[in-house]
C-alpha cells in the first residue's frame, strides 16, 4: 500500500519554515485570542506539514546533536513553554477544568464525592483533585499548570517508549513531535484535561512490559485504570505478552491491587456513596461527539428494535476489539487488514457526524428543514467512502516491522475502545496518540495523523470571535 503521503503535504525546507510561520503565528492568536475553530485548523494543518519537513528544519538538526540529557531537557522545556503560554488565555472551553476547581472545595469543606456532589470518575481522581488543591491551591490556573508539567513529562515518556524498540533519533523525533503537537497543547495547556496524569502510568507500563518488569508493569497500568477507566482494554493485551500463565494470573492480580484500595475508602466511609458512583458510571454518560450521538440525532430516538444504539455501538466495537485479540493471539493479526478498516471507521464516524451536526444545528444554518441537505451531503459523502473503500481493497499488504506491532496493536485497541465509547470528546486521542507517534511505518503515523484531529473542543462551534454556533 504506498499513498504517497509526503508528496500530499510538501517535503521540503521553505514549506517547512512557512509551516513554522503559521504555527507560530496561530499560537499566538490563541493565547492573545482564545481558542476557535479556524485558527485551530490552521494550528493543526501548519503541524502537519512540520512533521513532514522536519527533519529539514535548522532548529531541530540543533536539537539532534545535543548530548541526549540535554536533549530531553530541551523537548521537556518546549512542551512545557508551549502549555504554559495558554495560561495567559482565561478563555473556558470545556467545563471540566472548572469541574475540577469546584470538586475541589467540595472535597476541602468535608463533603463526601458520589453522595454529596456528583463525581463521574474513580475515587482516585478525587484523592488527585485533594493532593493538587493542598500543594498548589484549587484554582483553574493551578490544575491547569500542574497537568501541563505532567504532560511535558508525558513527552519524556513518549522518547522512552520508542528507545525500547528503536534508536535514539527516531525515539527523539517522535518525542519532539508530541511536545509541539496543537491537541495536548489546547487540551492540557488550555483546557485542563487530567489525561496526563493516566498517560503517564500508561506508558510506564508498557515500557516495563517489554522490559520483562511484570510486576511494576502491573502495578503502573492499575493505578491508570483506578484514574480512569479507558486502560481496561489493554490488559488483556499485556496479560497475554506474558508467556506464563502463573505470570499472567499474577499481573491481573496487582492490575486490580490500586482500583480495590482506591475504592476501599469509600466503601468503608459510605456504601451508599459507592453504590451512587457505580450509578454514575454505568448510567449517566450521555452521548456527545460520538458514533451513538450522530446516529441518535439523526434517527432521533434513542433505541433501536427496543436496545439502547449506544449499547449496540459499544457492543460493536467491542466486539471487534475481541476479534483482533484473538487475530493476535493466533498469530494471524494482519495490520493492512484492520488498518483499512480504521480508515474507512474515521471516513464514516466524520460522515455521520456532520450529517447530524446538519441537523443539531439547522436554526444557525438557516434551514427550516435539514433533512434535503443532509440527504444530499450524506448521499454524495459516502459515494466518495465507498469508491475509497473499494480502492482500498486493492492496494498490497503494509509492510512492518515485527518490533512496531505490539504498538499498533495497542493504538487500534483504543482507537476502537474509543470509537465505542458514548462519548468521544477530542482529548480522548491522547489515549492513542503516543502509541501512534511509536510506529514507524511512515503511512500509518501520517494517514493517521491526517485523520484523527479533526474533532474540536469547545461549548458550541466557535469559529472566529464573534462567530460561535451554539
């Protein structure tokens, strides 16, 4: 399969400076302005074209010669300068760093979460919320700040996990890479998102795995389970890298050690609290951004054959999840295969998405009746995904690496978790992305990158100041 992706985004030095122009420029914009959607878009595509050109670029051929303690030090202090930059932009666009601040003075005037505020994460979560507020003080600008430090650490982490299988120019690249990208730039520096915090235990983790470190490896991808629930999917994965079945049985067991101590305080404290947060978990996630949210809006209902579509979507997803597993576990898992199924999953969720968007947003539109558009769009739309998808069919086997496997079978793992999932909110990608930035196949990493971005944060759309779709 060869798609000529470089050629697509330009490979050379002067398309690289004008792309770090952009970025440069729609970076500033953002901490001067606030975040909206078409400078965002620019942020991303300027990104883009600096992966591509960057091995051409002066600046990051200084960085490749430094001695490596000075290079990780430098890529740190980048991904840090770029997240600390947004804390000059006060600008709220998601509600959860505010969420965060008010759980926090719950937690401090003695309230109890899950039975007297609302909490929809571990325990875990509240006890970080706790430690955060004591050490540095409740406010947003403070969860902000210390996410951002954790993300830049993220960075480091992201170097580690790619020296364990490749060289230190590749591993540095990849690093360098995550610390400029525009999502966790926007998404921690900005928005405030806790997703570092569980990424670091994640990578850890797996880093640990492959260094026969069982135990540890165990102990770390718990600890990011007992902070949120999405690493679940990868013990199986890990569990079965293990070749022992003593070995497995045991990894499970410590896996389960930091979720059952977390939850144990609570349990002790107030059952009712416990049985309110399992509730919570279980019941009151509503669709946002995700495939069970296009297609509800667009059937505008709920249910199906009397079954819940996010249950039947999350079933779906799961299920192929399942069959990978078990692809892998055979020895017979075929990354062309499932990555042209990816590829044709992202054409269809962004299809699906904008033909509801049609329709959720049709009074700003000034449509007094979206359906003849959504028709028209969805018709033409998914013509152009199916003559793709045929194409695809025809193009031969991708070639890999056996040492870049485990990692793509991991970021599909998520990727599918993700899609399944009731809501896709976009900081959701930095569960995979690192994972991503670790395979070496240039087609999959940039088709990929091409493709998983466009999701964007925010209340409403809000595409310039002054122009918000609500």
């Amino acid at each position: 399969m060869r798609f000529m992706i470089t050629k697509w985004l330009g490979d050379s030095l002067l398309i690289g400076r004008i792309a770090v122009a952009v970025y440069i420029s729609m970076l500033i914009f953002i901490i001067g302005y606030g975040y909206y959607v078409v400078p965002y878009v620019l942020f991303l595509i300027s990104f883009l074209f600096i992966v591509v050109n960057l091995s051409k670029l002066k600046f990051f051929k200084l960085l490749e010669q430094r001695p490596l303690i000075q290079k990780l030090l430098l890529v740190f202090l980048i991904a840090l300068l770029l997240r600390f930059l947004l804390l000059f932009q006060d600008q709220v666009i998601t509600r959860d760093i505010v969420m965060y601040a008010q759980r926090y003075e719950m937690l401090r005037a003695g309230k109890i979460p899950y039975l007297d505020f609302a909490v929809n994460k571990p325990p875990l979560y509240a006890y970080l919320l706790q430690f955060i507020g004591n050490m540095l003080g409740g406010g947003v600008v403070q969860f902000r700040a210390f996410f951002s430090i954790l993300d830049a650490v993220v960075t480091v982490f992201v170097f580690y996990l790619c020296l364990v299988k490749y060289n230190e120019k590749f591993s540095y690249k990849a690093s360098f890479i995550y610390a400029i990208c525009p999502l966790p730039i926007i998404a921690i520096g900005l928005s405030g998102h806790y997703e570092p915090a569980v990424m670091i235990f994640v990578l850890l983790s797996v880093i640990l795995l492959l260094k026969n470190r069982y135990n540890l490896s165990a102990l770390c991808l718990g600890i990011s389970f007992a902070l949120k629930f999405f690493p679940i999917v990868l013990l199986p994965f890990f569990a079965w890298k293990i070749n022992s079945w003593h070995k497995r049985f045991s990894y499970i067991l410590l896996f389960s050690l930091p979720i059952l101590i977390s939850v144990l305080p609570i349990v002790l404290m107030t059952p009712e609290a416990f049985w309110k947060y399992l509730n919570t978990q279980f019941v009151s996630w509503t669709a946002k951004k995700s495939f069970a949210f296009s297609i509800q809006e667009i059937l505008g209902a709920t249910t199906f054959l009397n079954l819940k579509i996010s249950l039947l979507i999350s079933a779906l997803f799961l299920g192929l999840i399942f069959f990978m597993f078990v692809s892998w576990v055979r020895k017979r898992f075929n990354v062309t295969f499932w990555f042209k199924i990816i590829i044709i999953i992202f054409a269809v969720y962004y299809g699906l998405f904008i033909t509801a968007s049609i329709k959720f947003y049709h009074s700003e539109l000034g449509l007094n009746d979206p359906v003849p558009t959504m028709l028209a769009f969805a018709f033409i739309y998914f013509f152009i995904v199916a003559v793709v998808a045929y194409n695809l069919r025809q193009h031969s086997e991708l070639k890999i690496e056996n040492r870049e496997e485990f990692y793509i079978l991991v970021m599909f793992a998520l990727i599918f978790l993700l899609f399944g999932s009731n809501q896709y909110n976009p900081w959701y990608v930095l569960w995979f992305l690192p994972f991503l930035l670790a395979v070496k196949n240039v087609n999959i990493k940039l088709i990929l990158l091409l493709l998983v971005f466009w999701n964007f944060e925010g209340l409403g759309i809000s595409l310039l100041p002054g122009l918000v779709l609500t």
